[in-house]
C-alpha cells in the first residue's frame, strides 16, 4: 500500500472518530437539554438551526472545499507560495462573507422566527448570529490544513466546539429558562443554548488560528510563478459557487422544512403546541441520533476532495480510481451496519438516551421516526462519499444538480404524506429517504465515469449488506429473546436499558466484524497503517 493511501486512510480515521466523538457528545448535548427546555424548546431550537446551517453553507461551505482542492494541487506541482497565497485570499474572502452573514441574521431574526411560526423566538436567531463570522474565519484554516493533508487540527477544533457547547451551552440554557419561568422559559432556555453554541465556535476558531502559526511551510521555490491575488479570487468563486450551492440544498430544504412541517400538521387538524412538539421529536431526537453515524462519511467526504485532486495534478488516473474504490468500500461497511444496527435498536436508544425527558407517547412516537430515518445512513454515507470524489475531480455541478432533483422529490413528498393527519411527521423520513436515494444513484454513475473507477456490486453492496443482516439477525435475537423486546424495554429501568444497549451494540460489532473478514467485505486496505501486520 503506498504511502498516499495510508494518508487517506489514516486522513479518514482521524475525522472519523473526532467526528464520531463529536456525533456521541452532541446527543449527549442534547439529552440535558430536553430536560431543561423541553419539547417546546426543542422544537424552538429546531427550528432555529435549518436557517443558521443554510447561512453557513452559503458562507463556509463551498471555499474550504476550493481551499483544499487548490493547495493540495499547487503543492503537488511544487508551488508552496501559491498554495499559501491561496490561503491568503480565501481568509479576505470569508471574513468579508462571515461579518455580512452575521450583520443579515441579526437584522432578519424578528422575520425568520414569524416564517417558522415561533415570533417570540427571535432571540434565539440573534444569539447563534455571531457563530456565523467564527465559523467563517475558522473554515479557511481548515480548508488550508486539510489541503496539506493535516486533519489533526480540524479533528481537535471540532472536539472543542462540541466540549465548549456542553461546558457553556447547558449551563446558559439553564440559566435563561430558570429566567424566563413556566410560560416563556422554554424561549430563553433555546436563547441560552443557542448563544453557548456561539462562543463554543469562538473557542474552537482561536485554536485553528493559533495551531495553524506553529505549522511549518516551505517556503516559495525560486522558479516559482506567483500567482495574483485576484486570479486566485476568481478561481476560488468558480471553484466554490457550485459546491456552495450544492452544500445549500439540504439546509434549504431544511429551513423549507422547519416552517412546512409544522404549518402542514397544523392544517391537517393538530395545535400549535401538538405539531410544534412533533417537529421537536424529529429533529430534537431523531435528527442528532442519525447523524452519530454519519461523521465518517463527512470525514470520508474532506479527505477524497484533495486525494482525487492530488492524483489528477499527476494525471494517474489508477492512483484516483484505487483512492475512490476505498473510499465507497468503507462508505458501504460503515453504511450498512449503522443503518440496520439503528433501526433494530431504535426504541432502546431513544428510550436510553431521553426516557427521562420525554413522555412514554412521545418516545414512542420518536423510535417509530427513527426506525425509519435510520435506513437514510447508508444513502447519506454514499452521497458525501461520491460528491467528495466528485468535487475532487472538479465536476462538482453533478454532485449539486443531483442533490437539487433530491430535494425537489422531498419536498414534494412531505408536502403530500405530512399533510395527512393519519401519516403527519411519519411522512418526513419517507421524504429524506426518497431525496438521498434519488441522489445516489447518477452520483455513483458519473464518480465511475470521471474517476475511472469500476463499480463493483460484490464489493459495494453484496458482502457489506450481507456481514450486515448477520449482524441484524444476532442483534434481534438478542434483543427479543434475552432481554424480552418491546415488554421487556418498557419495563427496564435505566440500568437494564443500558445493559441492553452496550450488550446488542457489542454483539453486534464483533458479529460484523467476523460476517465481514468471512464474507470478504474488509480488507487490509480499509484498516489503519498501525492495524495492518508489516510486511518484511
């Protein structure tokens, strides 16, 4: 194995488990959360969110993507200085797009709070504002590092953004609830948690600004063409305005989501309260516990954007087809359980993780969500995986255009089935799952055709579904036979919900783990350097 794949492989397992750590304290986060605001608050705090990430994507999305695509070219090539002129300019750029973004949030929080159908939440918009010029500002570090191939710095950044919102977060949502009483303590306690979430961001950029200085470069080569700033201005905008917008989709539809959803319940005959509290499960819930799993392909997504770039600056074409089989393999061993693992497990996890801040209707109605939404893991790995070879490969309008049909099919469903009062917030996963496969599937047609890869439905779908519904099997025996299914769960108390967990949970991980070196669905490739015996 050369040492570029042990790179990528090392690059994705670095990301991997700081995002997965990141994933496990955000839920975490969000258990004591619910206790202190409840579902109302929640759902305030879900509500708030979509339009934020749709402002950061605008802002932060598309130039860290160009960033690191740009400088793992120029270093390729043997052009330090550009790569660092590169840096340079974008950090112009972001600043400028992080003051503005902040500066349109505050003055349009009274607005967006009355779109989503919560005026009185208007606070909470104001107090997440700031976190958009950070994030911005931090973005174009990681972006730099990652281009140069060091994921470290972006792995500790996100443990301090998740540290910081349960050290500073929880204690301000305590205090703003404690404030605002029984009638609007759910509105200062979203406030609260939304403001700790700004300063969490403040810490975790002044590390990337900090830990970046002491990083050593080479210098300019002497034989070096320098390139100007504004040339490099406009190949970053054209580089980044399709992956922006492709990056904008989903949050999009998210913000279309947090004021649809509750508006199309309310129509079908549900309160105000009684919807509001509904979308809080959704994305309260359900939302944080999905997305545990998904933070290796997030990682997986950041680390094929400059593999892909590098081997076409060198015009090996085997060296990108081999880095793009990887990363889909891993995607695939990784989707598959996380999916089917999720769903089986759905109301253990819910019940494990917020029995204590919910009533017995309401986590029923939650695990119901997400036994469903839990199939969107594998769909959702696949997609970043493919758009970061896309995006690697300089064909990002694919990744974006694919995206866009997505959502106009989730749209177009949530507006038929969540309109109906028998399906109501049922109808959303159904939505999501429909979006991410309809993405997929040209998204893996055309990563085969740019990358050279030769898509092998062995390796990518057979042996990694397969190990998984081995898993699958063991963990429902376990669960329905040992600890007595749904009968047994209602009537366990925290201890026995926890041995339940850990038991299925780790069953099942060393289950797959021998259905898949059995069925040859992993192999040394997909292993760390230091996991892999050394050749003589």
């Amino acid at each position: 194995m050369t040492q570029r794949q042990r790179s990528l492989i090392g690059g994705i397992s670095v990301l991997g488990v700081a995002g997965l750590i990141c994933k496990v304290v955000g839920v975490l986060f969000r258990i004591p959360l619910s206790n202190m605001i409840g579902s109302l608050g929640m759902g305030l705090f879900g509500q708030v969110m979509p339009w934020y990430n749709l402002l950061l994507s605008i802002t932060s999305a598309g130039i860290p993507v160009a960033i690191s695509r740009m400088v793992s070219h120029y270093i390729t090539i043997g052009e330090p200085g550009n790569a660092r002129r590169v840096f340079k300019t974008a950090l112009k750029l972001l600043t400028v797009l992080g003051i503005v973004s902040t500066i349109i949030l505050l003055l349009c929080s009274r607005l967006l709070a009355v779109i989503v159908k919560t005026p009185e939440g208007y606070q909470s918009f104001i107090c997440i504002a700031p976190s958009l010029f950070f994030v911005c500002i931090m973005s174009a570090y990681r972006g730099y590092m990652q281009g140069m191939r060091r994921m470290m710095p972006t792995a500790v950044s996100q443990l301090i953004e998740q540290v910081g919102k349960v050290a500073i977060a929880l204690p301000l949502a305590s205090i703003g609830f404690a404030r605002g009483g029984e009638e609007t303590g759910w509105i200062m306690g979203s406030a609260g948690a939304l403001l700790g979430t700004s300063l969490a961001e403040c810490a975790a950029m002044l590390y990337m600004i900090i830990r970046c200085h002491f990083v050593k470069t080479q210098p300019a080569l002497p034989n070096e063409s320098p390139i100007s700033g504004r040339t490099l201005a406009k190949r970053i905008v054209m580089i980044a305005i399709p992956i922006t917008l492709g990056a904008c989709i989903v949050p999009l539809s998210n913000s279309i989501d947090a004021s649809m959803l509750k508006s199309l319940m309310m129509d079908s005959g549900f309160t105000d309260k009684a919807a509001q509290a509904r979308h809080g499960l959704l994305t309260g819930i359900v939302f944080p516990l999905i997305n545990v799993p998904t933070a290796l392909a997030m990682a997986m997504s950041t680390n094929l954007v400059p593999a892909v770039a590098s081997g076409l600056a060198r015009k090996d074409m085997k060296f990108v087809a081999r880095e793009t089989g990887i990363g889909l393999q891993v995607a695939s061993v990784v989707g598959f359980p996380c999916s089917i693992g999720m769903s089986l497990l759905a109301k253990p996890i819910v019940f494990l993780c917020f029995g204590r801040s919910y009533k017995l209707a309401e986590l029923l109605i939650a695990s119901s969500l997400l036994e469903f939404s839990a199939m969107t893991i594998i769909l959702f790995t696949m997609v970043q995986a493919t758009s970061g070879a896309l995006q690697g490969a300089g064909k990002q309008k694919i990744a974006m255009l694919t995206l866009v049909a997505g959502v106009v099919c989730k749209i177009a469903l949530n507006a038929i089935l969540v309109s109906r009062y028998d399906i109501n917030i049922h109808g959303a996963p159904i939505a999501s799952l429909t979006c991410y496969t309809v993405s997929m599937i040209p998204n893996l047609y055309y990563t085969c055709k740019y990358t050279g890869y030769r898509f092998s439905v062995m390796n990518i779908i057979i042996r990694p579904l397969g190990a998984a519904a081995v898993m699958g099997g063991a963990v429902w025996a376990i669960y329905n036979y040992i600890f007595g299914g749904e009968q047994g769960l209602l009537s366990a108390g925290l201890s026995k919900q926890l041995l339940l967990v850990v038991v299925c949970i780790g069953v099942g991980a060393i289950v797959y783990l021998g259905a898949a070196l059995l069925f040859k669905a992993i192999n040394p490739d997909h292993l760390p350097a230091r996991f892999r015996r050394k050749k003589a």
